[in-house]
C-alpha cells in the first residue's frame, strides 16, 4: 500500500516524537535488567540498537525532507487565485 506524501509526513513525525523515545526507555530498561556487561559491549549493543530502530520504518522516511512531489489542490487553489500584494 502506498502511503501518500502527507500521511508519510505526519507517521514520521508520529514516530519521531513518541515512538523512538518509547524505544529508548525500553532499551535502557532491558539492558538495566541483564547483568552490566563490559563497557565497550554496552557501547556496541547501544550502537546496534540505535541503528535497528530505523530499519522497518525506511519507507516512512524516504523523501521526507523534500518538497511534496504532488502538491495538493488547496496550494494550487491558493497560487490560482488573486495576489493580495497586487
């Protein structure tokens, strides 16, 4: 399924605001259960699941940053109509 530009752009923000920082607490607290291991092993594992979190999201966060490439009829209806600095 296809996700439009906008939708995209308010899952990621979703995502981004409430979901990664879900994941951090979790992280920390399944880590905090286990035995402290060595340090650089815990710099590792961080590592890891720092990148990790991302993965099944990719398709949310492709082309984000760029303008929307089908811009919606309520921009186009706005640049149709009267220039109020005319």
């Amino acid at each position: 399924m296809q996700l439009s530009y906008k939708t995209r752009r308010r899952l990621s923000l979703l995502i981004l605001l409430v979901g990664l920082p879900v994941y951090i607490v979790v992280a920390v607290t399944i880590l905090n259960w286990l035995d402290r291991p060595r340090l650089w092993v815990e710099v590792l594992v961080y590592m890891a699941l720092g990148f990790l979190w991302m993965l099944p999201f990719r398709f949310v966060f492709l082309g984000i940053g760029q303008s929307d490439p089908q811009p919606g009829d309520t921009l186009t209806k706005q640049a149709k109509g009267s220039d109020p600095s005319a």
